[in-house]
C-alpha cells in the first residue's frame, strides 16, 4: 500500500509540472471573413489585422459549404481552436474546431497607374 501511495504522490507530483501547450483564441469581432474548403475538412478564417488563419477541423463537416454556420459560443467572444463548435444553420450540423495554423496572406492588389 505504501509503494502505490508513494506512485500516485510521483504521479500527481509529475503531472503538476507539465503545463498543457496554451490554446489559440481569437475574438469573433475581429474575424473578417470565413471560407470553407470544399473537402469540409479546414475552415480559413480573414482577420482584421490581415492575417489568415486555418483551422482544422475535428472530423469533416460537409454541410458546410453550402449553408451559413453560427458560432457557439459560451459566455465570450473568444473563438479557441479545440474547444469551439460550430452549428449549420439550415442541416444543423455540428462541428468541431481542431487546431489553428498561419495561412498565407494574400498578396496586396497591385496598385493602378
């Protein structure tokens, strides 16, 4: 009994130094735009500052690219990668953030003589 305290205190003891990697969260006011790709497997999003950011979403989420979506959100604005979904307006399906990642910006439209 002694050796299995003893484990579980090294355990809870290990587990309190390793510190999770901080999610991505973005404010829905300062998205710009969504676009879906047509697989239904990433969701890009167009921020104010000018970046783009892709998301991949956990599992495919077909309905998508035919009907608007809302965000369901839970008391804030912050839109965070793994822990957000998202509902189909017209189908209703549910979907689920993944994990964000830096997209390409476009390049800036070139100017006219």
């Amino acid at each position: 009994m002694r050796k299995f305290l003893t484990g579980l205190c090294l355990a809870a003891a290990a587990a309190a130094l390793i510190t999770p990697a901080q999610a991505l969260c973005v404010s829905e006011r300062d998205i710009v735009n969504t676009t879906p790709s047509n697989d239904g497997k990433l969701l890009t999003l167009k921020m104010r500052d000018g970046r783009v950011l892709v998301n991949h979403l956990q599992g495919v989420c077909s309905d998508l690219k035919f009907n608007g979506f809302v965000w369901v959100l839970h008391g804030t604005n912050d839109i965070c990668e793994n822990a957000q979904s998202i509902h189909v307006l017209q189908s209703g399906q549910i979907c689920l953030l993944g994990r964000f990642e830096q997209g390409k910006t476009p390049a800036p439209a070139p100017k006219a003589p």
